[in-house]
C-alpha cells in the first residue's frame, strides 16, 4: 500500500509540475529577419529596435518569461489573426484593427513611410507631380513596378496599394523571405523595381551596410506626423490576461534609457 501510495503521489506531483509549466506566464514573440526591426545575426544582432523593446519590457514584467519565433512577415500577420498565443513587438496601430488581434497602448512613435526609389526616377517624378508628389498619383504612372514586403501594413495608404494591387497585379511585387526590409531596397537599387515604401530608419540602416545611393520622397497625403507603434498579439486567452500588465509598464518603457537609446540610434 505504501509503495502504490507513493508511486501515486509521485505521478501526481509530476502531473503538478507539468500543469505549473504549460500555465506560467510567458509571452511568445514573433521575431522576423527585418532589420533594424529585428536584427538576427551579424555584429549588430539583438541591437534592432524590436529587439530591445522586448528585453526592456520584460524587465519590467518580472516572472513573465520570453519566446522567441522566427517567422516571415506574412506568416505573423496570419497567426495573429487566427488568434495564436503570439505576439509582434512593433505593429502599426492601425485605424481598424486586424480581426483576431489584440492591442497595446503605444510604445514609440514613427516618422511617415516615404518613397525610396533612383535618383534620376526620383528627379523625374518631382518634375511631373512636384517636390512631395501624392502616392495617389505615383501607383497612376503606368509601367512602374512598386515593391514591399509581403505582410507589411502602410497605415492610410494601405487601401491604394490594395486597390492598385488588384487592378493592376503586374506593377507590384509582394517580397517574401528573409531581410525583406533590405532586399526591397536592393531590388530598386539594381532596377528590378521602381520604389517602394519604407521608413528613413531603414534606408539609414541599408547606407550603414553599404547600400547604394537612393532617394527619398515624402509623400503629399496626409499621414500623421508621428504614427504610433504597439505591440500586437493574437487574441488568445493567456495574451488577454496579459495585455492589462503590458500596458501598466509601457509608461516606464517609454521612459526606459536603453529603449530611448535604440530609438535615436536608429532615427526613430
């Protein structure tokens, strides 16, 4: 009696641990090759903007443990939708939120997207549609081919390029893979594009690497001076009892010192 007591009692200490396991807090975060987002390998990894927005803040979550997961843009995009627990540090806090995800309070702030493209196309343009040309009217120039990586959301502008995409299928690329931030400006670089959208932070990531010289437009349509960045997550029930505990620190994160550093790094 004893021994099957005791061999009773030791599977079910074993089933206590499994269950203190699989409920511990943790958050799992969706990381993807998209410097200076994320920077994943290199003399710089760790370093992306992503990267130390989810070290600092689980400094200030003690006792919520970290997850990591690589996966391309559009992959996220879909489980965020379909409600998976994860979740993606630096989102665009979009005026109607995706189905399926949950949001935070805003952590940092963008400066608008802007057109990359050649500095003789770019002269071209401005000669056309003048110094801050309307994006509007730059999907309307027929044989350009725009560019961006698959899964990226561009705020308000977003419904032209779903539009354009739509009637237009042949003048635009979605990109997916690996470094897709960096490819896309290579790709204009060496004229398999024409331009794609991109934040100045980048370009000034892919000039630091060696990139070619391009040029950068800003656009007439009225996007917001500063676009708020958060963080998103599936709406699955342990990222719901979680969201309340992010957005109680976000105003130390905002404050934090090694946060703010990796902003101004990056000219964020």
């Amino acid at each position: 009696m004893e021994f099957r007591l005791s061999r009773w009692l030791s599977a079910f200490c074993l089933g206590c641990a499994l269950v203190q396991t699989t409920t511990a807090a943790e958050l799992q975060w969706a990381v993807n090759h998209a410097p200076p987002f994320h920077i994943v390998d290199g003399p710089l990894r760790g370093q992306g903007i992503c990267d130390v927005l989810i070290e600092r803040l689980h400094l200030l979550l003690p006792g919520v443990k970290a997850k990591l997961n690589q996966m391309p843009q559009l992959r996220v995009t879909r489980e965020l939708q379909q409600q998976h627990q994860l979740c993606f540090a630096c989102m665009l806090q979009p005026k109607q939120p995706l189905s399926g995800v949950i949001y935070s309070d805003s952590t940092h702030q963008y400066r608008p997207h802007q057109v990359i493209t050649r500095p003789a196309l770019a002269d071209q343009l401005r000669r056309q549609f003048g110094p801050q040309p309307a994006f509007a009217n730059l999907l309307r120039v027929p044989n350009l081919r725009f560019g961006y990586p698959a899964g990226r959301k561009y705020g308000i502008l977003q419904p032209l390029i779903d539009a354009h995409q739509q009637q237009h299928p042949q003048q635009v690329l979605q990109r997916t893979g690996d470094n897709e931030t960096i490819a896309m400006l290579n790709m204009v670089a060496h004229n398999r594009l024409d331009y794609t959208l991109e934040y100045p932070f980048v370009y000034q990531y892919y000039r630091e690497l060696g990139g070619t010289e391009l040029t950068l437009l800003p656009l007439a349509e009225k996007q917001a001076e500063q676009l708020p960045g958060v963080i998103g997550c599936g709406n699955a029930p342990q990222n719901q009892q979680l969201m309340p505990k992010i957005n109680q620190v976000i105003p130390e994160l905002r404050r934090d010192p090694v946060f703010l550093q990796a902003l101004r790094r990056w000219g964020v």
